[in-house]
C-alpha cells in the first residue's frame, strides 16, 4: 500500500477509534449548555468513568454492566454539579472545576487496584469483513458504543428539534425569564439535563477503559474532557455537527502516529497539536468581535 | 492532569509539621533506623518503570533497621524539590531516590546544595564529579544489551522483517534502547528495520495506542517499546496479532501469545547495596552502573513463540555479553541519515561514556529524533 493509502486509512481508522469519547463528551456538554449551563467537570467524570467501568467488568465479567455503571456514575457527580450550581451564587465554572478534581481524585483513589488487571472488554463489529486487507478490517472493526453515539447525536438534534422536551430545555437555556414567565422549573431542567450529560460523559470515560486504548490508568484522558467545551462551540451547539467535531478530532489525532510509520518523521510534535491547531484555526476565522456566536444559548456565560 | 500535585499530602503535612519542630527546638535524631525515601513519576503498579523501582523498595523494607517512605506520581517541576524537602524535614531520610529522569536537574542537585549531610541518588542522571555537590550522584542500568537480545530474538519471529519501537522522548538512554534493539535484530538479518514512533510524552495511552495500530497497519508484525507502563502497547499489539518484546517489568502475562522476552531492571540488587552502606554511615558511590552481567538487568523468560534457533542465537550472544567489554557500537558505524557516529577505531562497550549523550539512530532505524 503507498504511503497516502496509509495515513488515510489510518486516519480513517484513527477517527473511528479515537473520536467516540470526544462524542460522548460533547453531546453530554452540548445538552448541559443547551440549557444554559457549562459543565467543566466533564472531564473528572470522565476519567471516573473510565474506572468505574473498568472495575465493573472486571468484577463482574460484564462489560456491558461496566457501561451501565460509568453512566451511573456520572448520572451522580453530574447530578452533584446540577443540585449545587443550582444555589445562588454558585458560579459555574468554578464548580466544575471543584467537580473535576473530585471526580480524578477519587477514579485514582478506587481505581488503584485496578491498574494491574486485565478487564473484559467490549467487542467490535466487524464491518470490514468484505475487505481482504487486514488494515482496512481493523480500521473497520467499530464499537457498538460509537453506534449508540451516533444514534444518541441524531436522537438528540429530534428531541431539540420537535418535541416538547427539547423546546423546554432551549428555552431554559436561551431565556431565563421567558422560561419563568412560561412557568417552567428552570433548575430542575437544569438539574437534569447536567445529570443526564454527565451520564454521557461517563460512557465516553467507558470508551476509553473498554473500547479504546481499552486500559485504566491515570493518564488515560489527558484533557479529553475539557475539549468537550471547545468541541460544542466548534459544533455551534448542534448535536449532529458534534459527530462531524468529534471525527475531525478523532482523524487529527491519529496524523501524528501515522506520518511516523510512513516515514515523514519531522516534527511530531506540530502534528500532535494537529487537532488543537484545527480547533484554534476554525474558532479564529468564525468568531468575529461584537458579534455573538450564531447558535450559543442565551443564557449561556462563564460570569455566572 | 496533574492538578492533584497542587496539594498533595505531603505539602499539607510538611506545612503543618514544619510550625512544630521550630517550637521544640531541634528535632530528635529518629531511632536506629535508616530512612530512605523513593519518588516516583507515575504510579507505582504501571506495568512499567515505576513498578519496577516499587518493587525493588518494598523487598527493600525487609531490610532490617530501614525505614522506606515513597510517593508517586510526583511530577517533574518545583513539586519533586518539595517532595525531597518534606522526605528530609519530617521523615527524616537520609538517602534519597527520586527515580525519574527529569528530577535531576535543577531539582534534586539544588536540593543536595541545601541539605549537604543527606544522600541523594538519581537514576539515570548523568552525575559529573565537576560540577556537581559529593552528596549526589545517579545510578543506571544498561538495559541497552537486553534491548539488543530482545532485537534478536525478535529478528527470528518477524516475517515482514519490519519491526516496531513506541519510543516516549528522543533523550539518550531512549535512543540507547532503539539503536540496540535495532543493532540486535540487524545482526541477524540485516535487511530488517526498525520503525520508531516518539509519543512525545513517558505516559500517553491513546498516542500508544495509536502508534501501535499504525505500525501494525504498516506491516510491522514485531513491537517493543520504551514509555512508563507498557500495558497499553503490549496489549494492543496482542490484540492486533503482533509478537512483542518487554521492557522495565515482566510483562508476559498481558500477552500470553506473543509476548517472546523482554529487558527487565533488577533494581534490589543496586538499593540493597546503597542501603547497606548508608546503614553503616558510608556514602554509596557516586557514579554506579551495571548491567546484565552485574545482574542490574534481566531478561524475562522466553515466550511460546520464540523458536529454538532464536533462543540458541540470544543465548549465545547473551554469555558473549556477562564476559565484559562487549561492544555494539563499533568504529565507523554511520548512523540513519549517512554520518559516522562512532569513529573509526573506536569501540563503544555499554559503559561507554559517549553513549550517554547519544543523539543519533543508527542506519536500519526509520526515524528521526527531533
């Protein structure tokens, strides 16, 4: 195979790996701003995840279970986040950053036992079984949980598009005081829909413990998380330009590896910004001054 | 994230423990016990460099008559001199090892200017009688020949005769590691390469992840690594078919098929000498190094892969090595982009001290260091 056919398919098979936790993450942080709050704790809840269920699947063999629990254990920090910046004068940002160091602090306080041992992991689809070449299979073998990913991001675009639900959550987060005019339970919309992107977060974390690099250590998100926050506003809020984010992120990230193996060997380094270059170079040319971003919630700010 | 080094036990205590001693005068000297203290990078189940040095110290902590204090995680900035302060303020240690590379300089040699009367010993620094204060000094292991037996008995398993390096950072013993594994799997077949991907960072699971995948779509089908825990590497490569050689620990378990042999520390036998002579009130040496033959590395046994003309071949090369004075590097070998790196008539042993300032990769390795 020629180098390009390399990297493509490396890229390829980079993106469908390594985009499913930026996925997750974003989707969860896209509903949390949606209505009208941010959730830097993402990250915390991920790595929590990762643990979470990494020792489920290993205590108990399942690693579906292992999902389930990551999940539930984000439902409960993100539903910590939710109850407490639900108080006057809490400010968002600086409890999410508390909620992320809970978050690592305890995945690497619990998860210390489980560093050494060797869980049940997730199985792949194979759909790369027509292919006689072994990259291109493995490219496509793909994770049930990227598919759920998927099928959540379209679920969620409906269900912000038409259905009652969805209107209520926009408009929590455009307008505070039309929500309360119309008589809706602001913090408790928001309450849930923290909880519930949490919950999602915490599959992500799952992604990566079970799925993909598919081992719980404590270096095992390195800032994952955080570019949720960047990754929403480069989806402009919109749950199905968060997979297009999320992939961009993904095929980014495998350049720097793949340039390696076929030889052009200068400058990792530059490459492994790739995907923070890419983010930097599209927020520069969308965002113009005295100009709020098209699609940002009303009500969302980092001042509150 | 490395925000949980913003307060970490340790600095709280030594806040709360430093106010104390100050109202009581003097502190008492501690019995007859000899404290030494252990800082490692990463934690210390790793699968990797950091295991390898935990398990050294907990045999360590039988010793009779020594005290051992640890703490992980530990990250390269000023929060390595704080850690080293608190081991010497409050527990008392009178020999320190802070094991990663990056707390040599300037960390753990300012810390020696400060507290002339406690020992301290790096691993892997490169300690210079000159310029340096006599209470420091670095030990090392040349791991390099176990890199070059793994690099032969990798050249027997690999069918593609593309073999892979999932290196961290393009620093001296690193490139050490990639030039043996290559010299080792060339001296058997010199039509073989050797694929280096740098991650850039000692702990990087998806990079390493990545990079493995990638040199297995590549066609490399034999991989050995030098990053902190090798689990991730070691694993994907199994999953993806591909026979891998260890590296810092034994890692066969991860990868019960493929797994052929690995390079592994031996550190007990450096500390237990260390904390003999600090037991006796001597200074251990300053400038200590050993290798397969001082038996401060090991090879791991061999996997169910390795075939019999591969073992007989390391074998072989393995008794040339505990003689002595055996030498990889030999006078005029070029390195991958044509210059000579060692110069004609010169040969470069693995005590060589040119090898330590290594920053080239030698002919059959593809990549490049910067």
């Amino acid at each position: 195979m020629d180098a390009i056919g390399t990297v493509l398919v490396a890229m390829l098979g980079g993106a469908l790996r390594v985009s499913t936790p930026f996925l997750f993450v974003s989707l969860g942080e896209c509903l949390t701003e949606r209505a009208g709050r941010i959730n830097l704790g993402n990250e915390g809840v991920m790595v929590l995840g990762a643990m979470v269920a990494y020792a489920t699947s290993y205590e108990t063999g399942s690693p579906w279970l292992g999902v389930l629990a990551a999940a539930g254990a984000g439902l409960l920090l993100g539903g910590l986040h939710g109850a407490i910046c639900g108080l006057a004068k809490v400010n968002d940002v600086a409890m999410g950053i508390a909620i992320m160091l809970a978050g690592t602090g305890i995945a690497f306080f619990f998860g210390k036992p489980y560093v050494q041992p060797s869980a049940t992991l997730l199985p792949a689809i194979p759909f790369g079984f027509w292919s006689s070449s072994p990259q291109l299979k493995n490219a496509l073998a793909v994770s049930p949980l990227f598919l759920l990913g998927l099928a959540t991001a379209f679920a969620m675009a409906w269900m912000f598009r038409a259905t009652r639900l969805g209107l209520r959550v926009r408009i929590v987060g455009e307008s505070e005081d039309a929500a309360r005019a119309l008589g809706l339970p602001v913090n408790r919309t928001r309450f849930f829909a923290t909880a519930t992107g949490s919950a999602l977060a915490g599959i992500g974390g799952a992604f990566l413990s079970l799925v993909y690099p598919a081992s719980w250590n404590e270096g095992l998100s390195s800032g994952q998380g955080l570019m949720a926050v960047a990754l929403v506003v480069f989806a402009r809020w919109n749950p199905v330009h968060c997979i297009t984010a999320a992939l961009l992120f993904g095929a980014a990230g495998a350049l720097g590896p793949s340039l390696q193996t076929v030889g052009i060997t200068w400058g990792y380094y530059l490459f492994y910004a790739a995907p923070y270059v890419v983010t930097l170079a599209i927020l520069i040319a969308t965002v113009r001054p005295g100009r709020t971003l098209r699609g940002m919630p009303g009500e969302l700010s980092i001042g509150r | 994230m490395s925000s949980n080094n913003l307060f970490s036990r340790r600095t709280l205590l030594a806040g709360s423990g430093l106010a104390l001693p100050a109202l009581l005068g003097p502190r008492q000297a501690q019995a007859a016990d000899t404290t030494i203290g252990f800082i490692y990078v990463g934690p210390k189940d790793d699968y990797g460099y950091n295991q390898a040095h935990a398990e050294a110290a907990a045999l360590l902590k039988r010793m009779p008559g020594i005290k051992v204090v640890e703490e992980e995680k530990v990250a390269e900035t000023a929060d390595v001199e704080r850690t080293m302060e608190s081991m010497v303020q409050l527990d008392g240690a009178k020999l320190l090892f802070p094991t990663s590379f990056g707390y040599f300089d300037p960390y753990m040699l300012r810390q020696a200017a400060k507290y002339p009367r406690v020992q301290y010993r790096h691993c892997g620094g490169l300690w210079d009688r000159t310029k340096h204060p006599m209470n420091a000094g670095s030990y090392f292991g040349y791991i390099g020949m176990g890199q070059y037996l793994n690099g032969i008995v990798a050249a027997h398993a690999t069918k593609t005769k593309k073999l892979g390096f999932v290196a961290a950072k393009p620093i001296p013993q690193v490139l050490i590691n990639v030039n043996s594994f290559a010299m080792g799997a060339r001296s058997v077949d010199p039509s073989i390469t050797v694929q280096v991907i740098f991650t850039g960072e000692w702990s990087m699971p998806v990079k390493e992840a990545e990079a493995t995948n990638s040199m297995a779509d590549q066609g490399v089908d034999v991989v050995t690594c030098h990053v902190d825990g090798p689990k991730v590497v070691v694993e994907t490569a199994e999953r993806r078919g591909m026979f891998t050689c260890g590296y810092h620990a034994d890692q066969s378990k991860l990868a019960p098929r493929g797994y052929l042999t690995g390079a592994e520390w031996n550190w007990i036998k450096v500390y237990e000498d260390f904390a003999t002579k600090a037991k006796a009130g001597h200074a251990p040496g300053n400038f200590v190094r050993g290798g397969l033959a001082e038996g401060f590395v090991k090879m791991s046994p061999y996997g169910p892969a390795v075939s019999d003309a591969g073992k007989a071949r390391a074998e072989a090369a393995k008794a040339e090595i505990m003689k002595g004075g055996f030498a990889v590097f030999r006078g005029g070998l070029k390195d991958n982009k044509g210059n000579v790196v060692v110069p004609v008539g010169k040969n470069y042993a693995e005590t060589a001290i040119e090898l330590e300032s290594t920053s080239w990769l030698v002919e059959g390795v593809i990549g490049s260091t910067s």
